[in-house]
C-alpha cells in the first residue's frame, strides 16, 4: 500500500470511556457536515450485537482474518480488548483521503497510545461523562442491550 498522504486533512480519534456520548458525537459531525468527515470503520474479532451492522458500526471478521491482515501489515494500530482484536485498517484512512474528508475514529486509549506512535499525528479529542451516575446509567442500558 502506497504512503498515507494526510498532511492537510489529520484524523480525528474520538476517546472515552465506553458510554460517554463518543458515537454520539461522530453521528452528529458526519449528519451536520456530511462533506467534510468520514467514519473509519474499525475491525473487530468480537460477536456481533443484534442492533450492528458489518461496514456500518464495524468490519466483524474472523480471528483468522485479522491475524491474516496483522501479518500484511494491513493495520495502522490493533488492541486486544476484552478478548477480542479491535483495529484501524490503513485502507479505512485511506478511504477519507480519496474523498477528501476528515478521517473520525472511535479508538480506545491503548490504540490511542499506538496511533501516536506512528507517523499519522492525529487530532486527539478525549470526552468524558459529566458524572459518573450518567455513566453507570449508560453502560447498564447497554448491557441490557446485549
């Protein structure tokens, strides 16, 4: 795959704890300024959830799958979480910079960690709860969501 060019337009990670409006905040970026950001769609190893959609919320492959791509060096980051992979695909940046859009990811603080090690230099934007009583209420509508 050729260099990432995203000097004029970096990416955006969007961090925070599971729960804290980060999904939120994305959807309402990409609705009000739909020609200037697009949603990098993570890889993932996990089960998909009933109300998730493959390519929309993420790339639901196989363990195979993704160790296949990790050994291409298809990922810009890759985190164990959970028990399960969770990545950033080159190809996903590289899909934001041929249209000329603002790449916005959801990553976790590890993959965060890794993201600033490489040469993307992205925007870093870290939301948190206002307390942590809508926090809690929020990861228990999630869980009954499962």
């Amino acid at each position: 795959m050729s260099e990432l060019n995203l000097d004029l337009k970096r990416p955006v990670v969007i961090c925070g704890p599971s729960g804290c409006g980060k999904s939120t905040c994305i959807r309402l970026l990409i609705s009000r300024y739909p020609n200037s950001f697009r949603y990098c769609v993570s890889h993932t190893t996990r089960p998909r959830r009933p109300d998730e959609v493959h390519g929309r919320d993420y790339n639901f492959v196989s363990s195979e799958e993704f160790n296949e791509a990790v050994n291409k060096d298809e990922f810009i980051e890759y985190v164990m979480f959970s028990g399960h992979y969770y990545g950033t695909s080159k190809s996903e940046l590289k899909k934001a910079e041929l249209e000329k859009r603002v790449c916005l990811m959801d990553i976790d603080i590890q993959g965060v960690e890794k993201l600033q090690k490489t040469s993307i230099n992205p925007v870093c934007i870290f939301i948190r709860p206002r307390n942590f009583a809508i926090l809690e209420k929020r990861l228990k509508i999630t869980i009954n969501r499962k």
